[in-house]
C-alpha cells in the first residue's frame, strides 16, 4: 500500500495569511499536546506516523511548496514535484508513474490518495487502511472514503449508494453541494460526505494512462506536463469509473478551508501583537505583524494581519474571501525557505528603476544558495548575528553593523553562524524572482568550488 498526499492551493481562501507559496496547510495555528503551535501538515504527518503509514507516504506539489515542506517536515520526506500547477490528475498521473518507473512498484499495490490537510483524528487514518483490503475483496475500480454526515451541509460533495455489502457501499452517483434541504434527503439515504480520500490499483491507473497515449515513465511524463489536461482526477478518471464501492468513516473529520472553520479549532484566540476587548465574543485576532491590532466592541469576527494584507471579516462571510481578491496577483510578501525566512518591506518605482526593500533572516547553520542576478544590485546591512560570507573571489566573516555591497553579476552566499538577521536593498531597471541564477546550494560545495577556484588562481 502507497499513500499519495496532495498538497497543493492557491494560497486565497485564508488570505492574507496564506500566499502562493505558504497555503492554508501550512499556517502555524494549530497546537499539539505539548502546546507548541503547529501547522495542518505537520499534524497529519505526525498521525501517519503514530500509525505507521509514514513510510509509505509521499507528498506530490509543486516547486513553489517544496522548500516550505522542508522547512516543516525536513529534508527526508519524500516529494513528487509538479513542474507547474496542473490540477489534481496530472499530480496523481505524475506521482503514478513515479511509483511505477522509479519506485518500482508492483502494479498490483494499491495507492491511497489523500489531502495533506485534512483535520482528523488518529483512527480516520487507521480507517484509510481498510480501503485496500476492501478494494481487493470488491474488485472494483475505485474505493473512496466517505464521512458519515453529522448535519446535513450545503459545503460538501456527497457520496450516493446503491447498496451496502460487508461493511462497505456500492456507489450510485455523486451530488455536489446540495442546498441543505436536499441534503436531508441525501443523508436519510445513507449518503457520506466525500473527503477527497480513494484508492486504486496501480495498474488501473497506468492502464488509462497509456489508453490516453500519455507517457507512463516519470522522467517523460514530467518532461510533457504542460500536456496533460488541466482537469481533477473527480472529473477525469472517478467520474468514469464503472465499478465504485465506498468505506464509510463514523468519526471526527473537518476541512478547515476558511477563517469559519479554521477559528473552531485554534486553541488561543489571539495569535500575535494586540488587544481584544472582553466584550468581543466568539473573535480570533492572527497578527504576523510588528505592531499592534486593537478590536474593540465586535463580536463573530477573525481579524487577520501580515505583510501580504489586513482581514477584518465576518466570520459566516468568510468563504467569500477568495472570490472576492481573486484579482490579487501581487508576488508574496512573505515567505518561509529552507534556511529561514524573508518579508518585504518596500517597493518603489521611480522613473528608470526599481526597489525592493527585505528583512532577511538566515537560521544558524543555515545557508543561502551560491547565485549571482543579471538585473539587479544589492545593498546588505548585518542587524544582528553573525556569518560567513563567499563573494566573488573573496571569503570573509560579517557581523552586526557591517554593510556588503553586491553588484550585477557578482556570485554570493552567505552562511549564519548565528542566527544571521539583515535588511537587504534590491535596486535596477527591473527587480523581479526570476532574475536568479543558482549555482550551488550545500555549503560544503560552494566551499569546494571556491577554494579550487583559488587554486586555479594561484597555479
């Protein structure tokens, strides 16, 4: 048995708090049981484990999430990168053929495929196990999960049966999101609600695959992404299916998709600098900023300050969040890597240039990748910490109060010490992500390449 976790998102429904690059599964606004704040990935990762299902586990997402899931989770989880966002079928395609052509898997095993982020206790996960028993004993194409409705909701999809048979369902058809009227009918049907939880043969998925003349190797069909259809794996392959059974799950599961649902489960109703009132009931305050948010006097609402925005919303409104900025294409102003993190600080345009202000922050050990930009000079101010700093032909130490000067063209990198903490300025005729040229990311290699370079020199 293989387990598929889907992490992927826009980044809009928890605006401004998520962004493209830290979606809503990874928001530290969770705690565990010894208190520590938690996002929604590492919490399902800790259940996979405490159930023994991590060691089958991989994560399919995209190269924008990949450092944050590092970040979280550490180097060692294993990962399926998307080449470019594409919606779920082509993820589960690609992750398919990753298991087949580079994990040899047996075509026979069933694969589980799941969301990163779903809100359950442990024995959901003890349940996801039963799917591959049921799937073998069934023979059907496609086994899903469904929740057992606690009350009938309009938000959900739901699971119709046929009929029930050894403690699993025949699938009939599938209703998305009905009004809560015909949602009544449906769960007096014995309808579940469908968690994006199903399971397939590996070879079920390979056979369509090659059916639709798509390649089945993973090297390829990565290389031929921008091909594939931008289509769900629900539409394009579940939807299809001829023979669908579903396990039913009778426990406690939520999508914690919008500030509503989010808020039930936050064990502290204020997160960050601020004041709530005590006359404001039933209001989470999440400030990520360095100056203070007061509410005072409002009752059923979620406050939500960073660098990318400032939320003031109803709480029963909040599902409208993410129609309402879909406008919003500003880059984030926010982002946590691998080695630690960075905001923005400022833009400004003038007549033939650009700049972009930062706050930089490097964790001790850590390093920067070695990179040089085409476009773009930097200016960096040390605030605090200290490290080591390769540029060009010349390695130094650095401290608060130094500042380094970095022209178009110049290869750098620099490594923390201490916790290293710097304001960096970015000024050309266009400062933009893409002008960045990687050369080497492990220090020991950027160390290598500089002290051969030396050599080279001195020879």
């Amino acid at each position: 048995m293989k387990l598929v976790l889907l992490s992927g998102g826009s980044g809009k429904r928890l605006w401004p708090l998520s962004n493209d690059t830290r979606s809503k599964q990874f928001l530290k606004v969770l705690e565990d049981q010894e208190g520590t704040r938690q996002s929604m990935v590492q919490r399902v990762w800790n259940q996979l484990e405490t159930v023994g299902l991590s060691d089958s586990a991989v994560i399919a997402t995209s190269k924008t999430q990949t450092e944050m899931i590092y970040t979280q989770l550490g180097t060692d989880v294993p990962l399926i990168i998307e080449p470019e966002r594409r919606d779920t079928f082509p993820a589960i395609a690609l992750a398919g053929s990753f298991l087949f052509s580079e994990k040899h898997t047996d075509l026979d095993e069933t694969v589980i495929v799941l969301p990163v982020d779903p809100y359950v206790h442990d024995n959901f996960f003890e349940r996801v196990k039963v799917l591959d028993s049921v799937l073998q004993s069934s023979n059907a194409d496609i086994a899903l999960m469904g929740v057992k409705p606690t009350y009938p909701s309009s938000k959900y999809g739901y699971i119709v049966p046929e009929r029930e048979e050894d403690g699993f369902y025949h699938v009939e058809r599938f209703t998305e999101k009905p009004s809560e009227e015909k949602a009544v009918t449906l769960i007096e049907q014995h309808a579940l609600w469908n968690c994006g939880v199903f399971a397939f043969k590996l070879r079920y998925l390979i056979d369509i695959l090659e059916a639709k003349q798509l390649p089945i190797t993973y090297d390829v069909l990565s290389a031929h992404y921008s091909d594939l259809p931008k289509i769900s794996f629900d539409y394009e392959v579940v939807e299809k299916a001829k023979h669908i059974v579903a396990v039913p799950y009778e426990g406690y599961w939520k999508d914690l998709g919008t500030w509503n649902t989010l808020t039930e489960e936050m064990a502290t109703a204020q997160i960050g600098k601020g004041i709530i009132s005590t006359d404001s009931e039933n209001t989470h305050l999440v400030n990520e900023l360095e100056i203070p948010v007061t509410v005072v006097g409002l009752s059923d609402i979620v406050v939500a300050a960073s660098p990318d925005g400032i939320l003031v919303a109803d709480k029963a409104s909040s599902p409208k969040i993410k129609d309402l900025i879909g406008g919003f294409n500003n880059p984030p102003m926010y982002e946590e890597r691998i080695w630690g993190w960075s905001k923005v600080l400022d833009y400004a345009k003038y007549e033939n240039e650009e700049m972009v202000t930062k706050r930089i922050c490097i964790n001790a050990g850590k390093n920067s990748t070695y990179h040089y930009h085409n476009l773009r000079n930097e200016v960096w101010t040390i605030v605090r910490g200290e490290g080591e700093l390769v540029l060009n032909d010349s390695i130094c130490r650095v401290k608060a109060g130094d500042i380094i000067h970095i022209p178009v063209g110049k290869k750098h990198a620099i490594r923390a010490i201490k916790e290293l903490e710097f304001i960096e300025v970015q000024t050309g005729k266009e400062v933009v992500d893409t002008d960045f040229i990687r050369l080497y990311a492990d220090w020991e290699e950027i160390l290598l390449h500089y002290y051969s370079s030396q050599a080279q020199v001195i020879v």
